[in-house]
C-alpha cells in the first residue's frame, strides 16, 4: 500500500483532498441540530472585518461549572452565543434586548461555523414571551 502511494503521489494528494473536500461540505450543511432555548438576550452586535454578521449571547439563567486544563474549576453563567442571519430575526432580538424580555430562540446548529459566522449556532426565530 505505501509502495503505491509513493508511486503516484497526484493520484493519492488528489484523492485525500476530494475526500476532505467531501467531508467539509457535509459538516458545514446546517445538519448537526436543531432545538430551542429560552433566556434573556445579554449582547447583540454587528460584527465583522470582510463578512458583517449578527452576534449575540443569551443568558438561560442559573450557573454551571467549567474545568480548565489544570483542573481548576471555575463558576459561569449558563449562556450560549449565536448567529443571525434573518432581518426579522435581528429587529425581535434586538426590541427584546432592549426591553430585557426573555425569549424563545429556534436555532440550527451546524457542526462547523460558516466562514461568515462566528458561531455554529443560527437562530432561525425568536417568540418574546414576557
């Protein structure tokens, strides 16, 4: 077998980058997940040097412990980032943000982020619940 790459190593660099390339547009297909989550929008922001997206994090409330390498643990707030990608979504978002209603996100998770996001989480919609 290694004999046979070394023989034709085109043949064997091209295939590996046709599998890589495979496997890469598979894993940024918004196909990882797909849920909800509710909590209190804390940040929203237009952000970007070449591709301008939406950022923002929501606070679900309570904490949860995080472990470092060392093993030093560290209390947090539970909340997760995410992207925006919807215009509607951004205006619900951002009357939320600034009334501090808590909300309903739906999202997309993809299993690698977008070049254009810089998280793998997209909310698709939002519902104001308070």
């Amino acid at each position: 077998m290694i004999e046979n790459i070394f023989e034709n190593p085109v043949k064997y660099t091209l295939g590996v980058a046709v599998v890589f390339c495979a496997l890469t547009w598979y894993g940024v297909l918004p196909n990882y997940s797909e849920g909800s989550r509710v909590g209190v929008v804390t940040k929203l922001s237009h952000k970007g040097l070449i591709f301008k997206s939406w950022e923002g994090s929501i606070n679900q409330g309570g904490t949860k412990v995080t472990h470092d390498s060392d093993g030093n643990s560290q209390v947090v707030s539970n909340a997760t980032d995410f992207s925006v990608v919807d215009s509607k979504v951004v205006d619900n978002l951002t009357e939320a943000y600034k009334t501090g209603k808590r909300v309903e996100i739906t999202y997309t998770q993809w299993l690698f982020a977008p070049i254009s996001q810089s998280t793998t989480y997209t909310i698709t919609d939002v519902k104001i619940l308070d």
